[in-house]
C-alpha cells in the first residue's frame, strides 16, 4: 500500500514562509520559469465565424402512399353525325318487282342466303380496330351479274340487325339504279357533296321507312365523276359519315369494274369489297382483273350469284314450311 508520511520542504526554505505552488517548483527545477511572459500581439486577427450549411434545395411535395394524383380526363370521343336528310317511304311493291327483299314478309330461302352473307362481313366490322372495315364496296366484273341487287339486298338485310345503321351509297355514278329500284325520289347526293364542299354529306342522306336503313344517292351526272372519287374530299366525307359511329355500316355500289373505273378508285377508302360474279357466265380471266382493279381493298369477298344448285343439296326457306 501507499506511504503516508509528511512531505519535507525542499531545503534552502523555510519553515514558516508560504509554500511556493507545484508550478513555481516546477520552474526551478525545469528552468520555464526563464521563458519569460509572452507578448500578446494586438492585430489578431478576428476569429472566423462558422459559416452554416446552405439550405438544401426544396423537394416536390410527394402525394401520400397510394395516392396516385388524381386521374388523366379520358379521352374525347367525337359524336357521330347524325344523318338528317329527307324522310321517303321505301315502295313494298316496287321490292317485290325488283326481286329485293320485303322486310316485313316471312323468312325466304333468299334472306337466309343474306344472312350468311352479311354475319361473315359484320364479323369482319365489328371484330377489326380499323374503321375502314365498316365501309364495303359491292362490285362486278361486268354488266348484268347482280351486283346492285345483292347491295340492296345486303343493305335490307343488314338493315335488320338490332343497333345497326346502314347506309346504302349508290357509287354508281354511270348508270345509278338504287333510288329506282327502291321507289324513291332522288336528289342531291355523293357528287353533289364531292363537287361543293358547302354541302355537308349527312344533309343528302335520305332516311327511308325500313329501321335502320338509309340511302344516299348518286347525285347530279358529271363526266368528272372519276376525278372527284380520286380527291381528298371523297376521305372527308366518308370520314364524317362514319367517324364516332361504330354501328354504321356504309355499302357501295359500284359500276363493273371492268367497265369504269370509280370501283379502283373507292377501293382506296374501304376495308371490305365483295366481287359479286355470275355462275356459268363470268370467266377466270375477268375475275383475276377484276381483282387486280380493286387490290387497294385489302380483304376482297367472292359472292357466286345465281347458282342453280347446291352441292350439299341444301334449300333455305323450307324448313317453316314443313309439315309432319
């Protein structure tokens, strides 16, 4: 353990004098006490003052967790035109004449023909993005194999699909038929419109007694005709006539393409044509160029007019006939 004793004074001090500090003794056993006082010089310079952090730059407020802001405005659907020509009664009489379909009589073997017709090419409209593919063109090679009778026959048909809109376009511009065959008046039409762009398409759009359908006509005869259905103007008004209606279906009828050339120039503006050919009458080779005139068409149709017979030996239309 630690002795514990007085501590002697160093000798040479008195006893009764004061004790010298531990720094004093410190001294003179070292010799600081030689240093002398140190000068304080008075230009010191002024002591430097923190200086702060600078602020950090300001954050975007964030929106809490699982709050996504709120949601983007959807997107503008433009209104489809509505077509608002003159009102006609379709003349019943005049359907039967012409061998055309009469919506209000029983179910013939021939609108059942049209049925199967018109499902394949409402398939094609309604399953497609593309809104051309609600515009079809009814064609033929030639004069006299039935393409204005199938168009209307079409037309009458598609017609009577529940929600369905169709406009029934007499494109041919040559020898129109389709206000006559339908026992209507005719009037401004398709290149009135084209001719004057004053002339707003959905006004010479003639709205007939038979839900659903509508027609528009040929319009005044021009020898221009083929210029007009090759301008800009003929994409803008088949643009305005189906653009925000997903239910309008627009049909064509069209001269023979081997005869005229307005059919080549509407195939540009549709996304369906049906090239109607007659059996036993029309050959390959007009077949091939008539295909060739509407190649601008990308989904071209063969419809078989006129056939005397079927290889299954199916009859539609008997079957409501039958009796046990």
């Amino acid at each position: 353990m630690t002795e514990h004793r007085r501590i002697t004074p160093p000798s040479g001090e008195p006893e009764g004098r004061k004790r010298r500090s531990l720094i004093e003794r410190a001294g003179d056993v070292f010799g600081t006490d030689r240093l002398g006082p140190f000068a304080v010089p008075r230009d010191l310079p002024e002591p430097r003052r923190p200086v702060a952090d600078p602020a950090p730059p300001e954050q975007p407020a964030r929106a809490p967790a699982g709050d996504l802001g709120p949601a983007a405005p959807p997107p503008r659907v433009e209104p489809a035109v509505a077509l608002a020509g003159p009102r006609q009664s379709v003349d019943r009489e005049r359907l039967r004449d012409e061998g055309l379909i009469v919506p209000e009589e029983p179910v013939t073997g021939q609108l059942e023909e049209f049925r199967i017709v018109k499902r394949e090419l409402l398939a094609e409209a309604r399953g497609a993005d593309d809104p051309l593919a609600r515009r079809i063109l009814v064609c033929s090679p030639h004069p006299g194999e039935g393409k204005t009778y199938c168009a209307a026959n079409l037309a009458i048909a598609m017609a009577a699909t529940r929600d369905i809109e169709v406009v029934l376009v007499d494109a041919d511009t040559v020898k129109p038929s389709v206000t006559q065959r339908f026992g209507i008046e005719g009037g401004p039409g398709l290149l009135d419109v084209l001719a004057d762009p004053a002339i707003r398409p959905e006004s010479c759009v003639i709205r007939t007694d038979i839900e659903g359908l509508f027609v528009l006509p040929s319009g005044s005869a021009t020898s221009r005709d083929s210029e007009y259905l090759a301008s800009a103007r003929t994409g803008e008004v088949l643009d305005r006539l189906t653009r925000g209606a997903p239910n309008r279906i627009l049909i064509f009828d069209t001269p023979p393409a081997l005869a005229a050339s307005p059919a080549a120039e509407l195939a540009r503006h549709v996304g369906q044509a049906l090239l109607v050919v007659r059996a036993d009458e029309t050959s390959r080779a007009a077949l091939e160029d008539a295909r060739q005139l509407l190649s601008a068409c990308p989904d071209i149709k063969l419809l078989l007019n006129a056939a005397r017979y079927s290889p299954s030996g199916r009859r539609f239309g008997d079957y409501g006939k039958a009796r046990d």
